[in-house]
C-alpha cells in the first residue's frame, strides 16, 4: 500500500531532464532561460545544479534530527552518544563535499530559504514507502533503528541508479553521477561541465577532527565521483555480491571505510569509528539493554505548544543562532578574501559552542509552566530559520531568555541556566569580534 504522505520535489521533475533525450534538454535549458529573465544566456548544465542542490539537501535534512537524538542523550561516554556524534560530524563532511560539487560544476550551494527542511517530513524528492518519515525526536533503540538505520540503508548489489522516488541515498547519488557523465558524452565540445561560477570557492579546510572522510577540491569526473564514493561508502556502505545485508562479523568487508594514516582512502580494520553510519545505528538499536538513559523532551516540538516563557525565549535564541549559521555557512562558499572567513569566524564556533549549550538548556526546561524537567515533556530546538537574523539579535534574545531564568523556580535549576546563557554571552562577544560585527544595533 502507498504512503499516504509524499516526499517534497522542489525540483520537480529534475531527473527526467537529466536523463531524456536531446529534445528533453532542449526544452530544460530553455525553460531555465525564461526563469532567469528574457535575453539572458541559459546554463545547460541548469538540471545537474539543480540534482547536487538536491544531494546537499539530503544530506542537510539528516543532520538535525541526528542532533536532536544526539542532545537527549544524558550520558556523552556511551556507545549510542559516540556512534551518533560521529555520524554527525561526517554528515557534516558529506555537506561540505556535496557543496563543492555544485560549485566545481557551476553552482552556488545553498542552505538557506527554501533550502531549510521543515519537520517531520521525508528526505527531498525520496520514495515515500522505502524511506522514513522522519522528525525532531528523543533517542530511543526504535529511532536508531526504524529512522537512522533506515535513511542509511545499503543499496543492494547492482540496485539502478535512482533519482525521483529513489529508494536509497546511494542509488541517489548514482544518478547524479550518470547525469554528469550523461552531460560529458552530449557536450564533448563544450560548455564545460567543471567550470566554477566567478566569486564561488570550494572547502577543503573543514576540520573533521578524528573521524574519516576528506573533502576534496573537484575538478573533474573522476574527482567528482571520488568525493561521491566517500559520501557511499561512509554512509550506507556497500553490499558485495553474495554477502547479507547485516554483516555476520562487527568488522565485515563492506562497512567502514575511512581515510588511512598513510593519506589513502579505504577500508579500516579495528575501529568501530570507520563502520558505515547503517552498521554504527544497526549496532546501538540492537543494543537496548546497555542504551543509555535520555532527556524527556517533546518530539517534533512546536512553539505555540510552548506555555512556559524561559523555553519560548530559549527556543527563539537557538532558532536565530541557528539562522546565523546557515546564512555564515553558505557565505563560506563565495570567496570573500577582504571579510573573515564566515566558516571559521561563524558557522563553525556557533555549531561547537553556543548551538549546543542553547539546545541542552531547552532540554532540561519544562514545556509547559509549572512543569517538572526530571520528569518532562520538556522543550527542544524547533530548527525554524529566520531570514536577515544578526549576533546583535541572538544576544537582545539572550539577555531576554536569562531575564526569564530569574523566574524559574528551582534554586539549583535557576543557577545552573543562568551560568550558561551568562557563558553564551561570552561566546557572542567572542563571536562580534571574530566576525567583525558590533553588537550595537
């Protein structure tokens, strides 16, 4: 039986274009002409921007339902909280790569607007009865099992390239790999397929710290495909002929791929770190009697649901610090050589310091006024992005939330939120000064 709910397709019907005939492009390239004004000159390579926009989508709308299971883990030395960190700064990489993709063939990556995933909803353009449904949910062996393990699930061996209704992220990915190589058999004589827009950058200065993957610099179809055999293999894996969809040994053939300590990119033995992301999940979910305790948060969390004002301030300053950092994080892709680096100025400190510290402070505050944060439901980040949102901004909201916390009620409660939105306040100061923006308005 069909789903009855279906995947957003922004894109309409993008891989129709990229895989029918002349006549079918034709007809792209020129309906892309009338989008961007009369007179102007369409970019044949219109429908691929549009497919690796797609893919960073993709991997974009896994990462903070990823964090929001990651934040409602109340132990950060189990099993389940490493597994799921490390996926996390992977999918981070994924991002990053898929990003310079886009730029090497012509594009400009972005992460803002209609970019932003709305919870609970399907991955873009995904098969409704083979992906999950997926939300902003507390971590349980369930999620892990029937939402994580599912969105990273292997393709099978010789699964065909999917792009419309793909039924896994790899067969996705495959598709855009035959649009580019579609596009290079179709235009040997040019335009270019690997021809960067003026003004575009890509990243290969992203720290990922101890986990594997590296971006890297595309300027080619073989480049290309490299960074795409990362974002597979780190993923979902790779099922060889004949071998089980779950492997029968924790260090089976397929499933944790990585970069070597020799520069090389390839298979890893002995460390649970280089398992796929699928196997990492399929591990913790089939581990439930050592899963660890979690935060009662509500799932899916909606502000008008919200009656007490500390969790409606809180939510607000994560949403605009979360604003900042899309806005931070798709500037780093323009070259901007007289400005500080919106990556390492922004986007990153705001994802490592004040991201996290905001949303376990709404973990921990009560939904409701007059609630119990022991016993719950207690509030969580919305994810809501908020055009033109400014440092000067986060902290009037701050200083709103940290007015709130007076009032809470607990001694110990109180103290503890007031000395994180007072530690925040040093983060946004930092922040103003790196980035080169007054906190005066």
């Amino acid at each position: 039986m069909s789903s009855t709910a279906d995947s957003k397709k922004p894109f309409g019907n993008l891989f129709s274009r990229l895989g029918g005939g002349p006549d079918v492009g034709r007809a792209a390239i020129a309906a892309h002409g009338e989008a961007i004004g009369h007179g102007a000159l369409p970019d044949p390579r219109a429908s691929l921007h549009d497919a690796a926009q797609l893919a960073l989508q993709v991997e974009f709308t896994t990462i903070p339902p990823y964090l929001t299971a990651l934040y409602s883990i109340a132990d950060p030395a189990s099993d389940a909280y490493q597994a799921l960190r490390s996926v996390v700064v992977e999918e981070m990489f994924h991002l990053n790569q898929a990003a310079n993709l886009l730029v090497a063939i012509g594009g400009t990556p972005k992460f803002t607007g209609t970019a932003v995933p709305e919870y609970p909803c399907f991955l873009p353009h995904s098969n409704p009865d083979r992906m999950p449904f997926i939300g902003l949910n507390r971590a349980s062996p369930d999620v892990f099992e029937k939402t994580f393990a599912a969105i990273e699930t292997p393709a099978p061996p010789h699964a065909p390239a999917q792009g419309n209704q793909y039924d896994t992220i790899a067969q996705l990915y495959d598709a855009l790999k035959e649009g580019m190589k579609r596009y290079l058999s179709r235009h040997p004589d040019g335009p270019p397929l690997f021809q960067q827009a003026p003004n575009m950058r890509q990243r290969t200065d992203i720290y990922l710290g101890k986990f594997g993957g590296k971006a890297v610099r595309v300027s080619d179809i073989e480049t290309a495909e490299y960074g795409i055999t990362q974002i597979e293999q780190q993923g979902e894996g790779s099922i060889l002929d004949g071998q089980s969809m779950i492997a029968d040994s924790r260090w089976g053939a397929y499933n944790h791929y990585g970069q070597r300590t020799d520069g090389t990119y390839g298979p890893i033995l002995g460390t649970p770190y280089e398992m796929s992301h699928f196997r990492k999940f399929r591990a913790v979910a089939l581990d439930v009697a050592n899963f660890p305790a979690t935060r009662p948060i509500t799932s899916n969390p909606r502000r008008q649901d919200y009656s007490n004002e500390t969790a409606l301030k809180l939510v607000e300053a994560f949403d605009i610090a979360y604003s900042i950092m899309l806005d931070a994080l798709e500037k780093s892709f323009t070259d901007t050589p007289n400005e500080p680096d919106p990556f390492f100025a922004l986007a990153l400190p705001l994802m490592h310091h004040v991201m996290p510290k905001l949303a376990l402070s709404l973990m921990t505050t009560p939904m409701h006024a007059n609630g119990n944060g022991s016993v719950g439901p207690n509030a969580a980040p919305t994810y809501l992005y908020r055009p033109g949102c400014t440092l000067a901004m986060l902290e009037r909201q701050r200083a709103h939330a940290r007015q709130a916390a007076s009032g809470v009620t607990g001694r110990a409660e109180r103290a503890d939120l007031t000395a994180v939105l007072d530690d925040v306040r040093t983060d946004i100061v930092e922040l103003s000064e790196a980035a080169d923006q007054p906190l005066s308005s």
